[in-house]
C-alpha cells in the first residue's frame, strides 16, 4: 500500500526515515495542492496528474492541514474511494475541539473505561 503524508516539515521529514512520501504545507495553497496531487485530480503548481500507480492509497494529514482543507476533504471522503484519508495530530498535539481517534470509538461502540 502507497502512503502520502501532508504535514509540518519535521513530520514529513520522520515519516521519510520509514519510507513514506510527503509534502511540507504551511499554507493552504501549498496543502491544496498537496492534495490535489495525492488524490490524483492534478496539481496547482506544477501542473499535470499523476497515475493511478503513483496516487497514494492512504492519505494522512494533520489535523492542521486537514482544517485548511476541510471542504475539500469532506467533499472527498463522501464521493470517493482512494486515497482513504487518516487525519493525525500534528506537532502541538491536538486541536482543540477535534475528537481523538479514541473518543470516536468510543462513542461508536459505547464503552466508557
């Protein structure tokens, strides 16, 4: 499985020392068009779009990009299949009022420990 990670620059940089592929965005321009490229729709920047071999199959994004990109990420994860996007807490740790992984399960199974 091909895995594309979009984040702050250190993330990015630990997620490249296992093998994984990514993207600096400290803006939304540059988030979006990260995006664009991993999802396959083109780029903003540099134009073009990559094949189905060189799209990412699991997306992970921090919860900082995944805010820039909210709509566009919304849109995606309810008209599309791949990549599966994973939103992660970024170098500061979570946002605040966003649901940790373990709060949405939680919720979904209803145990409460």
């Amino acid at each position: 499985m091909q895995y594309f990670v979009i984040g702050e620059r250190e993330l990015v940089l630990g997620f490249s020392l296992v093998g994984i592929h990514g993207a600096v965005a400290r803006t939304r321009e540059e988030a979006l068009d990260a995006f664009y490229r991993a999802t396959g729709r083109g780029t903003l920047l540099a134009g073009g779009t990559p094949s189905e071999s060189e799209r990412a199959k699991i997306l992970i994004l921090t919860e900082e990009v995944s805010s820039m990109l909210d709509e566009e990420v919304r849109d995606w994860q309810m008209g599309a299949d791949y990549p599966l996007i994973v939103e992660i807490p970024g170098l500061h740790g979570h946002l605040s009022g966003r649901k940790t992984l373990t709060d949405s399960i939680r919720e979904a199974i209803g145990i409460h420990v």
